[in-house]
C-alpha cells in the first residue's frame, strides 16, 4: 500500500501540534497604581511556576491593569478573545475580580480570583475564589477582640466592595460576640488623609478600632490613629498582611493585630499543621528568587491558584483538549470536584455550593512586632 508523503506528514503535524497544544492561562494583575503592593507579588509567582500543568505545555499571559476594573475588563476580553485563553486568574483586588467575573460568566471561561470576592448566586458559575472569604477570617478578629474584653469596636475601611464585605460580616458576627459597632467611616484608596474619619471614630470612645483596607492604602487610618495618640487595639484585615504594609506603616502599625493565611508565619506554625509541608517548600522558592524581606500572602495564593489549576487540568485533559470550549467546561468542572487540595493558605474542597472550599485551616492570627509579622498563640 502506497502512502501519500504530503498528507502523512499533515496528519503527524496535526496530531504533535494536538497533542502538545499548550494550556494558556491568562492572568491580569495589578503591578502599578494603588494595589501595586499586592500585584507585583502574584505576578512574582506566575514568573516562577513551571511551563507545565498535568504534564502539558502551559503559557501564562501576564497583564496589568493598573488597579482599573476597566482596564482588568479589557484584559480579560483580550486574554479569552485573542489569545484564546482556557482560564483566566486575577486580579488581585476586589473590584478588579468583580469587572473579571462579569467577563468569565459572559464568555463560559473559568476564573480564579486572587482576591477575597462574594458573588449572588447566578453569577458564581464560571468563578472560584482562591483566598480565604471575608467572613471566615474576620470571624477570627472578633474571637480575637472577644477573648480580650473588647466590648466596642469602630470600624473605618475602604468605599468600595471590599471595605463592605469587611463591614458586613463583623456586623454579622459582632452582635451575637457581644461587640458593639460604635463607628462606621470610609475611605477611597486613592485617599492621602483620613483624619476627618478617625477624628469621628475617637469621638465614640472605641475599645479598639478594625481597618477595612489593604495592601499599603490599609495603613493610612493606622497612622492617623496613632499620631492621634490612640490607646486601643487596632485590628486589620488579611488584605494588609505584607513587607509594604509594615514599610509604609512603621512604628504606627506597631501591635496591629490581623487574620492571615498560614504562609505567612509558616516557620513559626506546629509541624502538625496541614500546609507547613506545601507553605515551607514554596516560601524556599519566593524566597531563594526575591529576598526573605519580601515574603507575603499574596505570592501564596498565585501558587494555591497554580495547583487548583494544575490538579483540574489533569481530569481536563481526560475529556477534552486545550484552546476549545469543551476544556474550558472540563476545567470549570474539574475545579468544583476539587476536594482536599493542600495549599500554602489552607486546603481546598470545591462543591457545587461552595467555589473556595476553605475552613479554619486556613486562618491563623499575626501581630506586628519589632517590624515584622508574628504568630499570635
């Protein structure tokens, strides 16, 4: 039997170009503007994960989007559209990942927030959240302030989705932990002053005072609040936890108290914790490739995102090929079956219901002491 040479070596090209299509993760981050702080780090982990997820060639895309939920939604038209994205990561602040997902829903393409995010029911679909939810770690806070006698709190934090989230559940759980809300101010992230706000948040005589902000726009009330010689505790959010946050911040942030991810003090954690293993080998990598002085969460939850991915795409590849609709749907499954995936912030069960999939695991308590982050016990 004769062969055709030309259309032999057609096929063989389809079959290797099929066979080691990559898998291209699209990723919009914000590495300028005033979320800078926390982008630079996410993008820091994309530039060292391997080129490959379940054994098959992976490109990552990386964009900025300036801190701009308009521009975060014109990467993620631009990453599905042209560059036929199969997934899409980012971005790393609250309003940013809300523009995103309105895309992810749109287009049936999964997206892996990097920024704690709550969404209604019917536009949760094509989303999951890689950190921690808002609720589960202020949960902490107020246990916290609970267990030290605060019985009234003031609470000052951004005017955006994520100071409300913020608000909403210490609202929520303050009540019933016998915690009176005695002040409820805001700020923009772009905000130079909050004197006004702290000066009203004072007036009410407030045991101790929870920052509603992150990365280094979080220090801005912790600064005026201690040049105004305030006494109380002063509690943050996880979305401050980072090198930046103490630069900026200085001796005002001193004995701020936050809920963070295990990460971040994973040396300090007991070898019983779930995540040291995973925590430990992958701060060896930031560290060995950035400095120890740039540590922080944010890094830990791109490479939590990376191995959500990496365990998805491996049942993916099961049913469908990379740069179709049919693996984007087969990605977007495989990540709600998800369950008991150990991570550097805690370990990961998808369900239909719940698209983060973290417990207390992944919640330890910090302090700032001496300029750098510690375990409270």
């Amino acid at each position: 039997m004769k062969f055709n040479s030309a259309l032999l070596a057609a096929l063989l090209l389809a079959f290797t170009s099929s066979a080691l299509a990559d898998i291209v993760v699209g990723v919009s981050v914000s590495t300028t503007g005033p979320g800078a702080s926390l982008g630079v780090h996410y993008r820091n982990t994309f530039n060292m994960l391997p080129k490959t997820l379940a054994g098959q060639p992976a490109k990552y895309i990386v964009l900025d989007d300036a801190s701009d939920p308009s521009i975060a939604v014109k990467n993620a038209r631009k990453l599905i559209t042209e560059d036929n994205a199969d997934i899409i990561l980012g971005s790393s602040s609250v309003p940013n990942n809300h523009a995103i997902a309105e895309v992810a829903s749109e287009q049936k393409v999964a997206q892996i927030a990097l920024a704690p995010m709550s969404l209604p029911p019917e536009k949760t679909t094509w989303t999951f959240v890689v950190p921690q939810s808002i609720p589960l770690m202020i949960e902490g806070v107020v246990k916290h302030m609970q267990a030290n006698g605060i019985k009234n709190v003031g609470y000052i934090g951004f005017n955006d989705p994520w100071g409300e989230g913020i608000y909403k559940a210490l609202n929520a759980l303050a009540g019933p932990a016998g915690i009176n809300i005695v002040a409820n101010e805001r700020y923009a992230r772009t905000d130079t002053s909050v004197e006004a706000q702290v000066l009203k948040i004072m007036m009410s005589k407030p045991d101790a005072v929870l920052i509603g902000g992150s990365g280094t726009p979080g220090a801005l009330p912790a600064i005026s609040l201690s040049s105004r010689g305030f006494k109380g505790a002063v509690y943050g959010s996880h979305g401050m936890v980072n090198p930046d946050f103490i630069r900026v911040g200085g001796k005002s942030v001193e004995g701020l108290i936050a809920p963070t991810g295990p990460l971040v003090v994973v040396e300090q954690l007991p070898d019983t914790n779930p995540v040291k293993t995973v925590a430990s080998s992958f701060v060896k990598s930031y560290d060995d490739a950035y400095g120890v002085q740039n540590r922080n969460a944010f890094a830990g939850y791109a490479y939590d995102a990376y191995l959500l991915v990496n365990k998805a795409a491996s049942e993916a590849l099961k049913n469908a090929k990379p740069g179709t609709p049919a693996f984007r749907l087969a990605l977007r499954d495989a990540l709600e079956k998800l369950h008991e995936v150990v991570g550097t912030h805690g370990v990961y069960s998808m369900t239909p219901k719940n698209h983060n999939g973290m417990d207390d695991r992944a919640r330890v308590m910090v302090k700032v002491e001496g300029g750098s982050w510690k375990l409270v016990q």
